[in-house]
C-alpha cells in the first residue's frame, strides 16, 4: 500500500471510495498522535455525509490527542469506541433531522395552549365593507371642517390650453339620387340607443342610402316601449339632416310590395362589432344597390370608432345638433334645472349632479360584497339567477370580492360618494342632484350621503307627481330626464362608467368650450383609501383634492384613434378658438 493515499473512514453506503492523491513535496502529510499516524484530505466527490463523519472524526482525534497528553488512556479508547459506532452506524445522520423535529413536536406538546402563540389570519384587503366605520370615525372632523366653498374654485384648468367651440360644418351640395333605403334596429338602453341612431345616420350619409327612421328594440331589462318619437324631436331630427342625409319616417309601399308587406323577407345583415367603415363600401353597399332595401339588426356599435373625416362629421352631426330630446322632455327639464338653480342661491345657482350607480341588478353584477349579511347574500345570489342564469354559478369560477374592491370594479355607494365629494372641499350647503335608477336598499344606504348633504334632490322630490306622471314606467324617459338636468351643472361626477356617463362628458365637453368639467375618479385609490383604519381627515382630504385635480387637468383631452368621438369631440367636432375669440370665454347653457 506504499505509495497509495487511503481514507480512515472507509467507503458510504458500499460504495468504493477512490484513493486521494499523495500531497505535494513542499506540504509534507501533518503527523498525529492517533493509531494511523495520518489523517488525509476525504476522497473528490466522496459527498457531505463523509466531509461531516470526516469532521466527527477530526473532532474524536483531537479530543483523543488532548487526553493523551493528560495521560487519559480511558478517554483515548472511550473516543475510538465512539468513532468506530458512528462508522458502524453512518445512517443515523440521515434520520438525525427527523428525530429533531419529532423531539420538537414532543416538547411543544407538553406545553399549556395559553402558551402557544396563536396566529391571526387577516381577511385580504378589500373584502371587508369599511367605509361605515371610517365614516363614524371621521365624522366630527368632517363636520367640523365645513368652510370651503369647492364650486367657487374647482375648475382651475379649465381654459389653460385654449377654448374650443363647435364647427360642424353643413352640407350645401345637394343628394344625389338615394341608393335604396336601410332599416336599423337600435337595442340597449337610451344611450346605446343612441350609439345606433348615429352610427346609423353616418353609414346612410357614406353609402348614399335614405335612412328610415331607427325602430327600438324593446329590451328585457329596461322594458321600455318607447318609439323614437316619444324620446326625441323627430322633426328637428329629419331637418336638420336634410342636407347631408335623406331620413323618411317609413318605407314607401312601392319598395314594401316587393317583399309582401313582410319586414321579416327584407335582407338581414349581421354585421359584427366594431366593422370598419370599409366593409360597409365592399359587402352591404352592392346589396344595397341590388335589393333596394336591407336591414341591419341589431345594430349597437356595429361601426368601429376610427372612421374618415366624412363620416365622423356625420356622426358629430347627429350626436351633437340633430338629435334633441323631445318637447315634453326638454319642458320638465328646463323646469327642474329651474328648480335646482334655486335651491342653489348660496353658490350663484350652481350645483352638482352625481349619476349614482347603485341598484340591485348593478351590485348583483358586480359580485362585490357590503355590509348586509347572509340576508344580501341571498338577495343578490336571486338577482344574478334571474338576470344571468348560471353565468356566476360555473363550475371552476372563483368569485373574489376583494380583489374586486381594491381593482375599482365595486360600484361606490352612496355613502362613499359623499365622502368623496366632502373630502374634495364641498361643504354640506353644496347642492346637489342625484341621477340614478332605484337604490339598493335605499332607505338604509341613502342615510349617510343625505346626513352629510342635507340639499340633495332627484327627479322625483324636485318634480310634482304630476308631472312624472307621463314618463313613469319609461325608464329611457327617465334617463333623458336625467341627462338633461345633470348636463347643465357645474360638476358632473361619474361612479361607475357605462354609455350615460360617457355621452355626458362628450356633451359636457361640446358645450362648455371643450371641457368636460366632470369628476371621475380614481377607483383603485378609493378603495385604498376607503380601507385604511387608520387614516385621518386631513390625510383623507389630502388625498381626494389631488384626485380632484387630476379631474380638472383631465377635461380637455384630445380624441385618439380608437376612441369614442362622443366622448371625445376635440378636435373631430369642434375647433380651437383664436386669441379674440376666447378673451372672454362664453357657455351656451
């Protein structure tokens, strides 16, 4: 064995172990006291199990020499005995893990459970309904800081990047001879409705068509049988169109006789969503001209918002000039904007109106939860089982309430809204009115906005039974209603998005020198803020005047391509005023 390193330890687990390399001339083998005379470096690769027996056995040998100088020849042998059991036994190592995590478990077993530190597990955030105790607990402070007058000073950015005013220019050309007639089925609710009378009227101007005046659908959720004429004046529609669309009230018989007097044997399109304005030339244009007649149902946003400059102009002109809600509407309108402006004598007539969306089928959709319990729970399971059968009952969907919370998708209650609106400085003088349909639970969760502004009104405290009276059980009347009063505030504030929102800050925008003047606020940071049990007034306050400002630099906002022209009319329906023009600004109310 001359010549040949060796291993003390001997081979793991039956394996061979490979003889090391002798050590180099100039590092001469260390000489020990022990029965080998020396302790060489472990074989490469001979694994951890043997560098830690190589380090029992390094620590044995030490611990063996120390007694040899001391002359203990016992301890010598009694650190050989345990170094050969360890060799012997080399898979106790493997189990030394598990006896110490058994020995553990022993010991925290024999402890009293007062002793056990126990852990608490936190809801996520979101999936509590906080805002009542944040409301109780911030209520004296808020009560107390009711000075400010945020009407007198919440738009300061209104005219920073120049005024706008419409230019809509009029066709003067002439028609040429009509390509045939096209019939449109406009679904949804008013203002979706809307979408399709004007989309509608751009497609009858770009393929030289007479448009017939648009049939409602008539919708299970809203169930409103109104007609055309019912919401809008259709002779100021047809008028003002006469010079850039050819609109008839009904299909002349001559045309009908062809197809039996049957609408159902007229050509149907389906056309998908969002069509380019090119589809329209090359597919429903040749069918057009060879039928004479065809139909396109249904037909809410079936033209995609990026079109040419013709056709956006025809859509500017019919959003924005043509359509005008009718008489009946605009008289009980004007009477209740009259109404409101009384009511609002300490802040020069201006008032705020908030399109609250809070009712049962919203809340049901949302999946969010609030403060009502088992007994919501069941109510609002019913609402999504009658209105969207099985559609939150699939197998394998996770609904989660918080997650939707803290995304912003929760619609804001009414007692959220009136935090937000007294933290953006208006006081509890500030009026407002409230455009909604029936609120969840109304008489519970309408308390608190109500506490914090006493002068709040809707369509139905500001007008006489009366006067309602034509427009009940019509919800597309009520909504004109509506849009009208909140069209003519000083603010506008959106809750929760959709076409009724978005229409109005377009129109906003088209009357107020191409500013929206419309609060929409960050949903994701109110939910953060509405959350946070330790947030004080001042901080609170801090928070949602920036919000309120974001607002302001927000309102004039240019359209890009993709975007809603009726939410966006700059540049595409109105032109930037020149210095003469805009030194003292001026609104068409």
């Amino acid at each position: 064995m001359q010549g040949q390193a060796y291993s003390r330890l001997g081979s793991f687990g039956g394996a061979a172990v490979a003889p090391s390399p002798p050590p180099p001339p100039s590092s001469p083998a260390r000489a020990g006291s022990g029965a080998g005379g020396v302790i060489r470096t472990p074989a490469k690769g001979a694994g951890p199990a043997r560098c830690v027996l190589g380090a029992a056995a390094s620590a044995t040998g030490a611990a063996a020499r120390a007694g040899a100088g001391r002359g203990g020849g016992a301890a010598r042998r009694a650190a050989r005995a345990v170094l050969a059991a360890l060799l012997r036994r080399q898979a106790v190592f493997l189990f030394a893990p598990l006896l110490y995590v058994a020995a553990m478990l022993l010991y925290m077993g024999s402890l009293p459970l007062d002793a056990v530190p126990r852990i608490i597990a936190r809801q996520p955030p979101g999936s509590v309904y906080r805002s009542p105790q944040l409301y109780a607990r911030l209520r004296a402070d808020m009560d107390a800081d009711n000075s400010t007058d945020a009407l007198a000073t919440v738009w300061r950015h209104t005219y920073k990047g120049g005024t706008w005013r419409p230019c809509i220019n009029n066709g003067t050309n002439g028609l040429p001879e009509s390509n045939g007639y096209i019939y449109v089925e406009a679904n949804g609710g008013l203002n979706q409705q809307r979408t399709s009378i004007c989309n509608a009227v751009a497609i009858a101007g770009f393929l030289n068509a007479t448009l017939i005046i648009p049939n409602f659908h008539f919708h299970s959720i809203w169930r409103d049988p109104s007609k055309f004429s019912d919401i809008y004046d259709k002779d100021h529609f047809v008028q003002r169109l006469q010079n850039d669309v050819r609109v008839v009230d009904k299909i002349p018989d001559f045309i009908m006789e062809r197809f039996g007097h049957n609408l159902s044997n007229v050509f149907n399109f389906k056309i998908k969503a969002w069509a380019r304005i090119q589809y329209y030339k090359d597919v429903v244009l040749p069918k057009l001209i060879e039928e004479r007649f065809i139909r396109i149902s249904p037909f809410a946003n079936r033209l995609s918002f990026d079109a040419p400059p013709a056709v956006q102009r025809l859509r500017c002109l019919a959003n924005f000039e043509a359509l005008k809600f009718s008489k009946s509407i605009v008289s009980l309108s004007e009477t209740l904007v009259s109404r409101m402006r009384e009511r609002s004598v300490e802040s020069d007539g201006k008032y705020i109106s908030v399109h609250l969306r809070f009712e049962e089928d919203m809340v049901a959709f949302s999946c969010c939860v609030y403060d009502g319990g088992d007994e919501e729970k069941k109510e609002m399971d019913a609402a999504r089982e009658i209105g969207w059968r099985g559609k939150f009952t699939k197998r394998g969907r996770v609904i989660r309430p918080g997650v939707i919370r803290m995304n912003g998708k929760c619609p804001l209650t009414p007692l959220e809204v009136g935090l937000m609106l007294r933290g953006m400085g208006f006081s509890n003088k500030t009026a407002i009115f409230l455009a909604s349909g029936k609120i969840y639970r109304a008489e519970k969760n309408m308390a608190p906005l109500l506490q914090m502004f006493p002068l709040l009104q809707t369509k139905e405290t500001l007008a006489s039974e009366e006067e309602l009276v034509p427009f009940m059980n019509f919800s597309s009347r009520m909504a004109a209603i509506d849009y009208s009063v909140c069209a003519q505030s000083e603010v506008f504030v959106t809750t929760q998005g959709g076409n009724f929102p978005h229409f109005l800050m377009g129109h906003r925008r088209y009357l107020y020198g191409g500013h929206s003047k419309t609060i929409k606020p960050d949903k994701r940071r109110l939910a953060v803020l509405f959350d946070n049990p330790r947030i004080g007034w001042k901080s609170l306050k801090r928070h949602l005047l920036n919000m309120r400002a974001h607002s302001d630099t927000k309102g004039i906002e240019m359209k890009r391509p993709n975007e809603s022209i009726y939410t966006y009319p700059c540049p595409e329906c109105m032109c930037r005023m020149n210095r003469t023009e805009h030194s003292k600004p001026k609104h068409s109310r």
